[in-house]
C-alpha cells in the first residue's frame, strides 16, 4: 500500500520540517530581545568592560596605572572637567582661606549657563568658590578666580595648559577657565584621569570633592548663604545612581548634554579613578562609570603598566590607611598578623582550596549579576518608551508565532482524521473483496468496465 495511506509519506516530512522552523523562529525573537533593550552592543568586544560611550578610562589612584581603556586618548569636549582643573590650581597654590573680590566679569557668561549669583564687590572665601565650582560648575565664579589669580582668562588658561603639560597630559588645551565649547577647548579620558590622580592627592580637593551639598558663608553684600549640592549622582544616598564605593566625582555637559563623568571609587586600600567620555544620557553614564569602577577593582594590580610617582611632579600619591611616608605600614600587630597568616595561605590545598575559589568565584558571579540588574533598572527608568516599544514588538512575534502554531495543529488534526476515514474505508473495501468468490469478481469489474463505457459515450 502507498506509504501516505499510513501517515508517513512526504506530507508529514514537511510539517516536521515547518515545526523546526517555527523554533528556530521562536528561539530568534528571544535571542533579539535584549539587542532590542539596549539598542546595540558596543564595538570592540572582548576582554574588559564593554562600553557604549565614545571614550573612557579607569585608572589606579595608588599606581597611576592605567587599567582600562577605549579610545582613551582621543578628542572630547573639555566642558566642565575645565573647572576641575582650575579647582586643582587654587588647592595647590592658595590658601583656601582667602577672601577674593569679584568684579564685572561676574556677567561676561552664557545665558543659560550656572551661576552662583554673585554681584561685582561681593567678596566669598577661595574655599567657596572651589565648592561653587565642584559642585555647582558656577561659571560666574571661575571668572573671578581666573581674573584674580592671573589678571585675566586667557593667562589663567595658560597655567591651566601648563599644568596640564606637567602631569603628562597627551590630548587638552584649556581656553577658558570652566570649558566652554570651543574647537580650541578640548581634553580626552586619559587626560582627565591623570589630573583627577593629582587633585584626589589634595586633601582640600578630595574634601570639596567628596561632598554631597554645600552652604556657602553670607558675604560682604548679602547676609543669606547659597547652597550648592554636588552634580555626581553615585555620591547621594537618595539618588537612582548611587553607589556605597563612590568617593566623589563631576558631570561634565557639552551642548547642553551630559557628555561625561569623572568619578572616584574606593573599596578598602583599592582607589580608583573612573573617566566615561561621550554618552547620550544619565543612564548610560553612570552603568558604565558602575562597570568601570568594579573592573578597576578587581583588575587594578594586573596591569602591566607601572608607574611608581604621580605623573608630571603632581602632589604625593595617597598611600593607603595606616601608611608611613615610606609607604610603609605603620601598625607591627598588622604586620605580625599578616605574616602569621602566610604559611596557611600556603597548607591552603585540596578541598579547603577548591571551597574557597568555588566560594570567591560565587561572590564575584553574585555582585555582577547585582550591576548588571542596577544598570538595567537603571537604564529602564532613563529609556522607558525604549524598553516599553521593544516589549511591545517581542510580545507581537511572539502573539504572531503562537496564532500560527495553533492554525497549523489545528490543520494537522484535520489532516489527521481524514487519513483515519479513508483508511477505515480502505479496510472495509479489503473485507468485502476478500468475501466475493471469482463470478462474484468478474461479475463486478464486468460492471466497473461498463459504467467507464457508459460514462465515456456520455
């Protein structure tokens, strides 16, 4: 009998086929959602963070080692990051005591740019001034400090460009002491990575640095103080970024825009310095100011680039706490126990070992699956119509896909019980025919012929 009668023929070979397409087809929408999410990957795959920002750097504070990179040494606008460095100048060289008068060059400013509102005679303390420009990048002050200290903005840049060239600084020119936008004005992650080393070795910068918010003192014209809170949004308990690691850090706008952060990150004795160039949103930011940060940590002691002084003459390098000026540890118990427990690290085999790297390797899996969630909570809140369209498309393929499943189930049931029929009606016509004697055979073909007959002459 043909083999299509008993349900194996060609027909049930193609439907096997059709239902392996199906979740191939299924399996293809589910590996697209998350490109779908985060609308591309980054370029560069492999070892390291993968990043979608146009430049970035991490460095080691202790070290000056630089950890990680992409394209850390190409062109970005300097924007904000200006005032850091005009900050680094005034806790290097002045006594942040000092009271400095500001003239009518309180007014030569944007429009829109940030301003902690001063008037020409007004007269704030030079530690003031470091916090408007930290923590609220207040162009009208960076104009009074620039003309106080060298007479006017142009010379104040030139010490900008000069210090910059002592700190070994590859790729930045300074016009103007808060980084307004300009072909002449122009920095890179690297760059902004060795003059943040040098400013996080200034207690007073690390302190301005480090705070969340600011109420500077009434002055000579006004007896009201102003307050200022930092733009890094990893330092406040009450931020979607915040990070119990940051040490403190600085947004830098260009156009308008978030363009890039600076931020500091210390876990113990490990600091490090994180600089992320060319994003498009808060989100995007600081996950990768996040991702950099915890690759910094764990990486920063493998980098085979070693420098043993902070570049370009800069200030001391922080040691660690409890550390001598010989970078040597202070406290004999410390040593003492250290050394005791040396040779345990070393009996430390078999399964004592195996449980421990099992145990190290578990915690490192947990905290990065703990970022990666952080960073994609965080970047839903920034791209909900994103993440809302994406779901909204996966959820049709997969409506489409599950409608054309059941029309085909419903056309192979079908398919199925007329194959069952006919094959009833096959036995049936078998029984008869094996009932009939051979008159009774050639009585009915005689028939079948004559009706053919009939039907032809018809």
């Amino acid at each position: 009998m043909p083999a299509d009668l008993f349900g194996t023929g060609k027909g049930d070979i193609k439907m096997k086929k059709w239902k392996y397409r199906s979740i191939a087809l299924l399996l293809l929408c589910l590996s697209l959602l998350p490109s779908l999410i985060v609308c591309g990957e980054s370029e560069g795959a492999g070892d390291g963070p993968q990043l979608l920002c146009a430049s970035a750097a991490v460095m080691d504070l202790n070290t000056g080692n630089l950890i990680f990179g992409k394209d850390e040494k190409a062109a970005q606008p300097a924007g904000e990051f200006a005032e850091m460095m005009t900050v680094l100048l005034l806790a290097e060289n002045y006594d942040l005591g000092e009271r400095v008068p500001f003239s009518e060059i309180l007014y030569d400013v944007g429009e829109d740019s940030p301003k902690l509102g001063l008037q020409p005679g007004e007269e704030i303390p030079l530690y003031d001034a470091a916090c408007a420009l930290m923590l609220g990048s207040a162009e009208d002050v960076s104009n009074g400090v620039a003309e106080y200290i060298a007479g006017s903005r142009d010379a104040f840049a030139a010490r900008m460009n000069e210090r910059a060239a002592e700190l070994g600084c590859v790729n930045t020119h300074f016009s103007d002491p808060y980084g307004r936008d300009g072909s002449d004005q122009y920095t890179c992650a690297y760059d902004i990575a060795l003059i943040a080393r040098a400013a996080y070795a200034n207690p007073a910068f690390r302190e301005i640095c480090g705070r969340t918010e600011y109420d500077t003192e009434p002055t000579n014209l006004t007896g009201a103080s102003r307050q200022l809170r930092s733009s890094c949004q990893m330092l406040g308990t009450d931020s979607a970024y915040y990070q119990d690691w940051c040490e403190g850090g600085k947004e830098s706008y260009s156009s308008g825009n978030l363009n890039a952060v600076m931020t500091f990150g210390g876990s113990g004795e490990k600091h490090v310095v994180s600089v992320v160039m060319g994003t498009h949103d808060a989100g995007e930011a600081y996950g990768e100011t996040a991702q950099l940060i915890s690759y910094g940590f764990a990486h920063g002691s493998e980098s085979a680039e070693t420098s043993g002084e902070t570049p370009g003459g800069a200030a001391e390098t922080p040691q660690p706490a409890g550390a001598g000026t010989d970078g040597t540890t202070e406290n004999p118990i410390q040593i003492m126990d250290e050394n005791q427990e040396e040779p345990q690290t070393q009996q430390d085999t078999g399964v004592g070992a195996l449980l421990s790297r099992l145990e190290s390797l578990l915690t490192e899996g947990l905290d990065r699956l703990t970022e990666g969630l952080d960073m994609l909570s965080a970047y839903a809140k920034d791209h909900f119509m994103v993440v809302f369209a994406a779901g909204c498309a996966f959820m049709f393929l997969l409506l489409v896909l599950i409608v054309l499943l059941l029309l085909r189930c419903i056309t192979n049931s079908r398919i199925r019980r007329r194959r069952k029929r006919e094959e009833k009606m096959r036995q049936e016509k078998e029984s008869v025919i094996e009932g009939m004697s051979l008159e009774e055979l050639e009585a009915e073909l005689r028939r079948r012929e004559e009706a053919e007959n009939g039907k032809k002459k018809w």
